[in-house]
C-alpha cells in the first residue's frame, strides 16, 4: 500500500508543477504581447493613431488619493 500511495503523491505533485509551469509561460506570453502592443502603438505618427481612432497613446497613469502625503508623513 506504500507503494502506490507515494506513487499518487509523487504524481500530484507533477501535475502541481505542470500547472505552475503553465501559468508562468502563459504570463510570459501576455506581457509579451502586451509590450509588442505598446510598441507599435509608439511607432504610429499622431495622425495614423487618429485614423485606427486611438486619441494618442495610453501611458501610464499616476494618481495620488487624497490625504497620501498626511498618511506618510503621520507614518514618519
């Protein structure tokens, strides 16, 4: 009986470690995507961006909430 109950826990852990393997490809492959995206939306002129109805390009955004700074500062 030992036998075949570390076989099934040897396994599961394979099938663990396939599936962590395959999140972490498929997250590679998405942010991969999305950088070849932003690159060629960098490439576009002003008025070729106009034309596929994109405004200009979307960068990254910064907001502060208010009260952050009176939050950091009390943290001091």
């Amino acid at each position: 009986m030992a036998h075949t109950e570390a076989h099934a826990k040897i396994r599961a852990s394979k099938h663990r470690l396939l599936g962590a393997v395959a999140t972490v490809v498929h997250a590679f492959t998405a942010w991969r995507k999305a950088v070849a995206g932003r690159r060629a939306l960098a490439d576009l002129t002003p008025y070729e961006l106009k034309d596929i109805g994109c405004a200009d390009v979307p960068g990254p955004t910064f907001s502060v909430r208010v009260g952050l700074i009176t939050d950091l500062m009390s943290m001091r």
